[in-house]
C-alpha cells in the first residue's frame, strides 16, 4: 500500500509539473514594429488607453504611446528603479530631439554606442519610427542597455522622414533670470505640467511659481512637457521658474545615488553635478543670473555626513558662481537646512544663495523655526516648502502637488524688501464699500469686524459686493479675509479677486474659522484706485453669504 501510495504521489507529482508555467524571464513589448524584450516582471503601460497615467521612473514599467499631461504625478516619489517609453516620432516629440539624442538611421535597430546623460538613454529610431527614451540608476544599467540591445524592427514597421536635430534653445530664452526677484506663492510637482494646465492654474489659482525638474539621475518622473518652448511660454505668462537639480544624495541617507563620505570627493562631485545643471538649464533658456535649487533629501545626519554635504554644496556654489548662475539647496528643516545654517559662519564652507526649507507647518511664510536662524539667509534668499503630497483643484484642473512660498531675489541690487503697504477696507470704510440693497446689515456675531457686517441670499445672479481698494503699485498683495462664522453661513462663498489677467475665484466656508483673518493668497494687483475683492451671491453653497473686512499686503 505504502509503495502505491508513493507511485501515485510520484506521478501527481510529474502531471502537476507538466501543467505548471513558469514566470517567462522576459517578455516582449512591440510598438509601430519596434520590438524589445523587457524582463518578465515589468509592467506595460499603454497611454492611449491610460492618457492620465503618470509616467514614473520609481517602478520598472515600459510606456508606450505619448504622455498625457501628467497632472496625476506624485509630488513626492522616492527617486527611481529603471523605465522605458516608447514614443512615435512626430510633431510633439520634434523639439526633444536634441543633441542628447543618439539617432539610428533606416535600416538599423540598435545603435552603435549609447552614452548616458543623468541617467537616462534616448534613442530615435528611423526605421520604425520611434522615440525611445529610457531611464536607469547604476544598478539597473545593465538592465537597460540589454533591453536596448534586443530591439528589432518588423516588416510592417513604418519609417520616419529624415532625422534631425532640433536647435533647442538657440532661439528661445526664459523671461529674465529665474526665479528673479519674487515675493508670493508657488508650488513643485514631479513633472512639468502640461501647457493647458499651466494656462488654467494662470488664470484661476493663486500661484505665480512652478518648481521644475531640471537635471540629475534620481528624477523619478519622465518630464515630456519639458522644453525650451515650454520654458519661454511660462515664463512670458509669468511664471516664476524654480530650477531643480536632483542627483547626488547625502552619504548617510537611504536615497541613491550617494555622494561620497570623503569631502574633497563630495566638493568635485558638487562642482560636477553643477556643470551639469547648467547645461540642462542653458538647453531649457534659463539663463546666467538664475538660481539652481540642488535637491538633498532628508538624511540622519552625523558629523561625517554633515561635512561631506557641506562639502558638496560648497563645490556646487563655487562652480555655479564660475559659471554665473546662483545657488540654491532644498532640504528637510530637521537635516539639511539645521546643517546649513549652523555652519553659515564656518570659513570651511562656502554659503549658498539661497535656502529653500521643507517644514510642513501650512504656514506660507518664510519663517524658519528652529531650524535656521531668522538673521540667517534673511535677504529675500528663502523658499519654504509648507504643504507637501496635496491635491489641489483650479479651474477644473487638478494636480498632485508640494505648496511653497518664496520672498527671493536673483537681483544683487535687489535685496531690500519691498515698500511696505497694507491696508484694511471695512463694509463700514466711507467710500470703499458698495453692495446692492439686496444685501442686508447685521450685528448678530461677535465675531465679526467693526460695529456690523452684511449678508444676502444665494442666488444664480451675479450681484457682487465689491471693496475699493488704492494701489500704490503693480506687485504681488497677499488679499486675507474676514467674516463671521455660523452654521447658516454658506459653505462655498466666491471671493473675487480683480487682477490684471482678469478676475480670480477663491471659495471659502464661512461656516468655520470666523473671527479671524483668512489667506486668500497671493495676487498681483494693478496700480491704481478700484475695485480690487468682491463677494458674490452667485454660489450653489447653502446659507447666507456674509460680506465682512478684507486686507490688503503687499508681500
């Protein structure tokens, strides 16, 4: 019995393995009849059928197809494993076909030599027609030129036109250096966003910066939005650019790739990567005069990697200074930022331009903490990251993003604060308040602001109460708000906001945080008398919508 039991064991044994499929080792991935072959675990990520997938770097996955507009990227992604995107050569993608780019004529599949630049490959293929473009770390390389090398092209595939060289940026240049003289909000996300998304976030919220990626070969995200043009039409809608380099990574961090624990090694390493990122900058148009912000994410800092990072970033600043370009460092408060600072007056070390903190206190101001003190890069040389990973909707636009507000300079002759103006319009102002008799007056809270405030109905009718506010000057006003608060208050009361591109939209519960002054954000207000802050009635929010104070600052 025990011998049949083991017979049959023996041949369930041989039927299960005849039915068992291994996990291939590699898998192929054909588009427009080019054809590699990827490792079997990698995803495949088809953008036709996904327009709103984020191309990311941090997971092994090939996509194919052009991007969308990338607006669903993650803030805050953790550098990046290995990736490829298959691209079909045409108008969107002309202008990303650089000299970086290694082209493959007809006839051929694989290129003769492939050099890397901060991590990544791009290949155009004119026998199928195809933009590869790849990126790795040095661990994933391998991986990456072995999937390069695999290509082959089919009989269907269908060539492009004669390959060329896009000029870049020749002709093109941002508006002046970047970020330049600025005070007000701004905010970063992994990926430029799209052309559209940036018209929509100009017209309808409060930010007037954008952090970009720039360089480096721990960028987590593709950047297809990225180019020269793109740099040049933000920059002439006026946006204020925060060039970004992202690579090398303290010694005692978990982020990769590391710079070296040697500081006379991390200087040459600073100094390189700064070579770099103007060069990146220059192919974009953002000129001499402009900072580069070098990303170090928060390490468990020591007195060994603190050297090794002020090392770095002395190399970074010296070289960016050769090559006339400003420079920046964006840190952890807790790491980067408390290195920094405690050795602002340390001889051994050179001092960067300007410091850009990560303290997510929702504060958007550019008050340090504990972390730096306040006569420290105290001349319009700070950029604080207050709200980081958030979602935020304008215009019907949504994106993934970092919120940051800045009071810098790129002007050496630029480094006194602006002229101080603020000023408070009341409804009870003579002269500076108007509103139909269809709004009501009431002293019914306590927490209202002067002796009364004045309330009206929802309606789908545009019967604003408007605030008549003097300008000294075109700028950059912080507008903040007062009302009382009351459960049968409205719930999304618009505030309009007259600015020289038109009028802007803030809705606001007046249902909680009464009593107090509440940030619409930062606008830029034209020079002159009129009226600058309405409240509108036209809302599909509940209760009565109030009409209390307002304040102006210029900031």
């Amino acid at each position: 019995m025990r011998r049949f039991m083991a017979s049959m064991a023996a041949l369930v044994a041989v039927v299960a393995a005849s039915y068992a499929v291994p996990a291939p080792e590699t898998r192929s991935v054909d588009f427009q009849g080019y054809r590699i072959a990827v490792p079997g675990d990698w995803q495949v990520v088809d953008l036709a059928a996904e327009p709103g997938a984020c191309v990311r770097f941090d997971r092994p996955t090939v996509y194919v197809g052009h991007p969308g507009d990338q607006s669903s990227c993650p803030a805050g992604l953790t550098g990046r494993t290995a990736g490829v995107v298959l691209e079909p050569i045409d108008a969107t993608t002309a202008e990303r076909i650089t000299d970086a780019t290694t082209l493959v004529p007809a006839g051929r599949a694989v290129a003769e030599t492939l050099v890397p630049q901060d991590g990544s490959f791009q290949v155009a293929v004119q026998g199928a027609g195809v933009l590869v473009t790849t990126a790795h770390t040095t661990g994933t390389e391998a991986t990456i030129r072995r999937i390069l090398a695999s290509a082959t092209i089919s009989k269907d595939a269908k060539p492009a036109a004669a390959l060329r060289k896009t000029a870049g940026a020749a002709a093109l240049a941002a508006a002046g250096p970047q970020p330049g003289t600025f005070a007000g909000r701004g905010f970063d996300t992994c990926a430029a966003p799209s052309q559209s998304t940036m018209n929509t976030w100009r017209n309808s919220s409060p930010y007037r910066a954008v952090g970009i990626y720039i360089s480096g070969s721990s960028r987590s995200c593709s950047q297809p939005n990225l180019t020269a043009t793109w740099v040049t039409n933000q920059t002439n809608n006026g946006w204020r650019l925060i060039p970004i380099e992202l690579d090398y990574q303290a010694p005692c961090g978990t982020r990769t790739p590391k710079m070296s624990s040697n500081p006379a090694t991390a200087r040459n390493q600073g100094a390189s990567r700064a070579t770099a990122a103007v060069n990146a900058a220059k192919a974009l148009g953002i000129g001499p005069g402009s900072a580069i912000y070098n990303d170090i994410e928060h390490y468990p800092s020591n007195a060994s990697c603190r050297a090794a990072v002020l090392s770095f970033l002395s190399g970074w600043t010296v070289r960016l200074h050769e090559l006339g370009y400003l420079s920046g460092m964006y840190s952890s408060g807790s790491s980067g930022v408390l290195d920094v600072c405690n050795a602002y007056s340390d001889p051994a070390y050179v001092r960067l331009d300007h410091l850009w903190f990560a303290w997510w206190n929702g504060q958007a101001n550019n008050d340090t903490g504990q972390y730096c003190p306040s006569n420290v890069y105290a001349n319009r040389q700070r950029l604080h990251q207050y709200a980081g990973d958030v979602y935020e909707t304008w215009g019907g636009v949504q994106m993934r993003i970092d919120r940051d507000y800045l009071d810098v300079t790129t002007d050496p002759g630029s480094g006194e604060p602006p002229p101080s103006f603020s000023v408070i319009v009341d409804n009870e102002t003579a002269g500076r308040f108007r509103a139909s008799a269809n709004w009501g007056s009431s002293d019914f809270s306590t927490q209202r602001y002067g002796n009364d405030y004045r309330f009206a109905d929802p309606v789908s009718a545009s019967d604003v109460a408007w605030y008549q506010i003097n300008v000294p000057e075109t700028a950059s006003y912080e507008i903040s708000v007062w009302y009382p608060a009351a459960s049968g208050y409205n719930d999304s009361t618009p505030y309009i906001v007259a600015t020289p591109s038109g009028n802007q939209s803030v809705r606001v519960n007046q249902r909680i945080n009464g009593g107090q002054w509440i940030s619409l954000g930062v606008f830029t207000l034209a020079a002159g008398d009129g009226d600058r802050v309405g409240v509108s009635r036209w809302t599909s929010g509940t209760g009565y919508v109030v009409a209390d104070a307002v304040r102006v600052t210029r900031v």
